[in-house]
C-alpha cells in the first residue's frame, strides 16, 4: 500500500518564526489533505490539494504530484499553531492514509 | 457546512461493559463513515469502513465482534465496543464522506476518549 512520511518528526519554534513541513509520498494520488489537531484531539481542514498551491492567511500548501511530495508552510507562526500536522492521501480508492504527523510547539 | 459530531465526547467505563459512540453528519449525507483509532502520539489507525445499508469493511487485525458498526442512516453511525478492556482505551475519532461531491474530502468528527478501567 502507499506509504506517507512526514518531516520532521517534532519541531519547535519561537512566536513568530516560519517553518516548512513536509509530506512525501509513495504513489500517485489524486487526493491530499493536510490537518492540524489541536490538543483536544480535534482535527481540522486545512487543505484539499492534490496539485498545485494553495493560501489560507498565514498558511500555505504546495503539492508537487509529479514528485511526489507536498509542503506546508507556516508562516509568523503563534502558540495556537501548537499541535499535530497530518497529511493523509486517499487510500484503496476509500478511506484516507496518515502520515505519522509532525508535532509543532511554538513557544511565546 | 460540513459538520460531523461524536456522542460522548469522554467516557469512563469499567472492564467488561459495552460503549456505544455516535457519529452524526449535521448538514449533509454521508453513504460512507469511517472510523479509526489514535493511541497517544501516534496517528489515526483505519479501524473500518461503514456504509450505509450494509455490512461495515474491517481493517486486517480489528475484530468485528468486538467493535460493531452500525449504519442505519445517511447520518448516523455508531461504534460499539463490546465488553472493553483496558487496552481498548484509546481516541476513536469518525469521518464521512460527502455524498455526490467530486472531491473526496472527508470531514472528521471531534473525537471520542474512551478509558477503560
């Protein structure tokens, strides 16, 4: 089945600062999302971007399908960016695959 | 738009008894739910998928007779876990899929914490 590896596995960083997180993966999709889970467990939309690139304020995503991997930056980032990035792509034409996550504390 | 619930949010219970968790799509169909499982730190585990109508798909190494799915409604399923365990606690969070969008964007629930004591 295809496999999705995120980077880097935990990353910490000062109010403030821009950070780059990466999802590669190991098959053509059609499909990638991009989440943030908040520390209550709440998972929230951030992107549906199966090519191309993609703004919402301080967040970014580009996703290179061709090559296989997709990047999502946070830019003048704050505390409440604190949480878990996941990417995940369509699987079995159904349900979706995770990466393992990126964990991100902003410290103020 | 877009909106999925979980019924309860947090539960308690003691080994050997059964939990029921809902999932609702508030302002849409979904003919498809899934469900998956997160253990602490780790990512969402697909636990199965449920479709409306029929019999729900399990993931290689999820016992069906202990987890029953039920998806009676284009708005509803439900996830019980019979006679839980203390291994069974976990954060079991629901998705669905829209009916009739071309994109296969899935909304998830808030999640369920469930301890079993």
């Amino acid at each position: 089945g295809i496999q999705v590896e995120q980077s880097p596995p935990d990353l910490i960083l000062q109010e403030g600062a821009n950070s780059t997180l990466r999802c590669n993966f190991s098959d053509s999709v059609n499909n990638l999302q991009w989440f943030h889970q908040n520390p209550w467990g709440q998972l929230i939309n951030l992107f549906y971007i199966p090519s191309g690139t993609k703004q919402n304020g301080r967040l970014s995503a580009t996703t290179v399908a061709t090559e296989r991997y997709s990047l999502l930056y946070i830019s003048s980032s704050q505390t409440t960016d604190s949480g878990v990035y996941f990417c995940a792509v369509p699987y079995n034409n159904n349900d979706m695959r995770f990466g393992a996550g990126t964990r991100l504390t902003v410290k103020p | 738009g877009a909106v999925v619930s979980q019924h309860p949010s947090w539960v308690i219970c003691k080994s050997g008894t059964s939990v029921k968790i809902e999932c609702r799509s508030l302002d849409f169909q979904a003919t498809t739910m899934f469900w998956y499982r997160q253990f602490p730190k780790q990512s969402l585990m697909l636990m199965a998928t449920s479709n409306e109508g029929s019999k729900a798909t399990y993931e290689q190494g999820v016992e069906k007779d202990k987890f029953l799915i039920n998806h009676a409604s284009l708005t509803l399923s439900t996830l019980t876990v019979t006679s839980a365990h203390p291994e069974d606690s976990s954060f079991y969070i629901c998705s669905a899929r829209a009916s009739g969008l071309s994109t296969d964007t899935q909304y998830f629930g808030p999640g369920t914490r469930l301890t079993v004591l």
